[in-house]
C-alpha cells in the first residue's frame, strides 16, 4: 500500500503541479493555511466574548467604510482616537481635588460630519476617594467655546471606585439646550429634540445663509478635564495614587468617532470587519477541511464494508443510508442549534460547542453519497481476478482491501474529498444567514448580520466577506479539477 500511496504522491506532484489550475490551487491553498495558523496564534483568548460585547466597540465609527473609500468619492470625517494613558497632562491641585487636565486637537477636512464623541474607560480603579468627575469641553474653529459636551460624576462606595468597562457618551439633551444657547438661531431651522437626536451635525456645523448646516471644517481644541476628590486636603501620595491608577488602567481613551474607519470598515456596532475575515478564517477552515476529512473517512470505511462483505453488512448499511438522505438536514440543524441555545445559555464555551455541533451534524448527514459510490467501486475491484487468486492464497479480508482496493481508490477518495470542503464552507455561511449562529466571527456571520442590520449600499459588509468565501470554495474547486487527471488515468499526460 506504501507503494501504491507514493505513487498517488507522485501523481499529485506531476500532474497537479503541471497545470496552472493546480499552481494556482496549491499556491492558494498554502496561503490559505499560512495564514489561518497566524491567525490562529495571533487570536486573543477572549476575542469571542469580545467581539460579541458592544462596549469595546462603542468608541469605534458604525457601518463605516474603509478608509480608502475615499479615493472612491466617499467622503470621510477622519476618526481620532488618543489613549490618555501615556498622554501629557497639566496636574492642578486645589484643596481635596485633583485635576489632570489633557489638551488635543481634532482637525475636520470633510465634507462630512463626525458620527459623535465618546470616552472610553476601562480596568480603572481609585482607592481613598470621594468622587470621580470627568468634564469634556470643545473650542470650534471659530473660536466659540462648547462647554461641558461630555459630563460625569461617580461618588464612591467604602473610599473606592471600580470602572470595570464603561463608554461614556454625551447627555444629548443637555448637549442641546448648551447649544441652543450659543447658537439661537437654530431654533428657527429645527427644534430641540432634533438637535439631540443628531448633536454631532450642529456641534461640527455651522448655519449657512440658506438655513442649512455644513461641516465647520478646521482645527478644534478638546479639553478633558478629569477631577478627582479625595477626603481630605490632597497631599502628594494621593497624587501619586491617582495618576497610577490611571496609567494602569487597561484603557482610557477619548475619541471623535469618524465616518471611516480600517482596511475593510466596521458593522453596525462598529466592530471591524477585517478582525472578523482574519479571525475567521482558521474557523472556515476547519469547517470544510474538518467536514470533508470526516465525512471521506466515514464514507470510504461504510462503503468499502459494504460493498466488499455484502448480504445483511451491506443491506444495513444501505437502508441506514437512505433514512439519513431522506431526513431534511436544514430543519434537524435548527431544532439542534435551538436546544443546544437554551442548554447551553450563556455559557462561554457555548460558541465552541454550537460549532462542533453544526460540523457533527454535517458529518452525520453528508457521509451517504460517498459510501454509495465506494461500494459501487468496491463491488467492481473485488469481481477482479487478482482478488481471487488473493484470497487462494491466504490474504485475509481486511489485507485485500488495505492493499488492493483502498490503494485504487485513494484518487477518487481525494478528489471527493477536495470537492466536499468548500460545500461544507458554503453550508455554514448559509446556516448563519438563515439564522443559526454559533457566535465565533465567522464570514457566513458577518453575512447575516448584514442581512439583519445593513443594506445594500453597505457594499463594505457584503464584499469582502463575500470573496473571501469565493476564494477559499475556488481554491478547493481548482485543486478538484487539477486532480482529475490522477482520477482517470486516460486523461494523463504521456
């Protein structure tokens, strides 16, 4: 069988490498697999719980395109993000509070408004304090001065604060009234719930003669002030005890949320699609190379079984066959997906399990037609005379099928197999349009969600997405055809 197994190496190698299609496959193929393990070492542990949680994304810009969509004729407010960790700070102390005052700049060149401002805080804990405030002014481009944008205030429970995680947004509503105030004649042009319904417009806008707003492009100075009461006169330890808590916090940020955002853009909670097509695809691999290994196996072990032993072996399996080919899959993988939901709830392994339920239940259900065709083969091989004179001499069963008629199988084997991965892919993506999500960020899931919370203008959502899938299904389609000449041998090159 060693023998007959280099041969079928050999084969490959001469015959698939010869032909463009199979340069094309295996070059694909390799980089496909090159990069899912980069992906695979490069996945942080709590990405899955990550990526399904709004709060880290909430300072990210939503159903944003890339970046380079500008080139295009998109217009793209930029979005700006500074982490206050490592930021310069102006430190003010006056009786018990401590103030770390942070100056930034935010240039707007756009035809655009940005979507928004938002602070983001997270792993931030203060010992022996009293209050935590936090106070976000902007100076526009033309000089007027939009005081307390962003406010916050937390008291302290036994002398502590914890921020475990935390996005702050503005108090619209007060944001508006603030406006109004600076700016009266906005009331003529819109009320005021419509001013907080789309402060950002107002806030980086000015009034035209027309009574229309525009972006007031240019420079704005951001003020973040973050004051911090402690019980008694402030001394230099707490000083030093508030700045180290806020240089070890795990995040504090603040951010003008543009309309643009990545490589590839953002959904609609402004996670990052290029994350989710990068992180994915170790997943898509595993679906169709881990689908299409199992159910070959399965196949080949059920058909060469009964073909070759016949009577009530080959009988069972074949009924056992024709029941599974006539239960409908796509209403049996509902009905698991569903149970196996509600029995897992929020579990974190849930994701993990729903997968390898979904690929289980591939495997059960796709294994039949395979077998079918290995024991149509099988009944031809072991009709052959060398079978016989085999079995004169001694061979036992499983010696004649490990080494005369798996060895010519093994080409049709590998082209079946080459074939079902991208089936297996395709399938997963559709189970996740239809609504049966495991929760890891597969391509099929960013599908879905594009079905539910996007349209057809976010092209950005659908595309990539979309490719990404098509070529991974070609790589394996190009592999198939490039095999054919190892499965019929007329077709080989003399």
């Amino acid at each position: 069988m060693m023998d007959r197994f280099k041969a079928f190496l050999y084969a490959i190698k001469s015959e698939v490498w010869s032909q463009s299609s199979g340069k094309a496959a295996l070059t694909l193929l390799s980089f496909l697999i090159i990069l899912s393990i980069v992906s695979a070492i490069m996945l942080p542990p709590n990405f899955v719980s990550v990526w399904n949680d709004p709060k880290p994304w909430g300072i990210k810009p939503k159903d944003a395109p890339p970046q380079w969509a500008a080139f295009f004729g998109y217009s793209c407010a930029p979005h700006y993000e500074a982490d206050l960790r490592g930021f310069r700070y102006v430190l003010g102390i006056s009786g018990n509070e401590v103030s770390l005052k942070y100056t930034l700049t935010y240039n707007l060149n756009s035809k655009s408004f940005p979507q928004g401002i938002a602070i983001k805080i997270d792993g931030l804990s203060l010992v022996g304090v009293q209050s935590f405030r936090i106070v976000l002014n902007i100076t526009r481009p033309d000089g007027v001065t939009v005081p307390a944008v962003l406010t916050y205030l937390t008291t302290a429970t036994n002398g502590s604060i914890a921020i475990t995680s935390i996005v702050l947004n503005p108090d619209t509503m007060k944001l508006a009234g603030t406006l109004i105030t600076l700016y009266p004649q906005l009331l003529s042009v819109v009320n005021l719930n419509d001013i907080a319904m789309n402060y950002p417009t107002y806030l980086f806008g000015t009034l035209t003669n027309t009574s229309r707003i525009s972006p007031l492009n240019g420079l704005y100075r951001l003020e973040l002030l973050v004051i911090i009461a402690v019980p008694r006169i402030a001394t230099a330890a707490d000083v030093n005890n508030i700045v180290n808590a806020f240089r070890d916090s795990q995040d504090f940020r603040v951010a003008v949320i543009g309309t643009c955002y990545g490589v590839l853009g953002t959904d609609y909670r402004g996670r990052d699609i290029g994350l989710a097509l990068f992180f994915g695809l170790p997943i898509a691999l595993l679906i169709g190379i881990g689908t299409a290994v199992l159910t070959t196996l399965i196949g080949l072990f059920a058909g060469l079984v009964s073909g070759y032993y016949g009577g009530a072996i080959d009988e069972s399996i074949q009924r056992f066959i024709d029941v599974l080919g006539s239960i409908p899959l796509l209403p049996i993988l509902i009905l698991i997906a569903v149970a196996v939901q509600q029995a897992y709830g929020a579990n974190p392994y849930k994701p993990i399990i729903m997968l390898l339920v979904i690929l289980g239940t591939l495997v059960v259900f796709g294994w039949g037609g395979l077998a079918i065709v290995v024991r149509s083969m099988t009944l031809s091989i072991k009709s052959e005379a060398y079978i016989e004179a085999a079995k004169v001499a001694g061979a036992s069963n499983w010696w004649i099928m490990v080494k005369h008629i798996i060895p010519q199988l093994l080409p049709y084997i590998a082209a079946q197999m080459v074939y079902s991965a991208p089936s297996a892919i395709l399938t997963e993506a559709g189970l996740s349009i239809l609504g049966i999500q495991h929760g890891l960020p597969t391509w099929g899931g960013i599908l879905a969600d594009a079905r539910i919370y996007g349209n057809v203008s976010y092209w950005w959502w659908i595309f990539p997405p979309g490719i990404a899938i098509s070529v991974t299904s070609l790589t394996f389609v190009l592999l198939g055809l490039s095999l054919e000449r190892a499965v019929e041998p007329r077709l080989r090159r003399v």
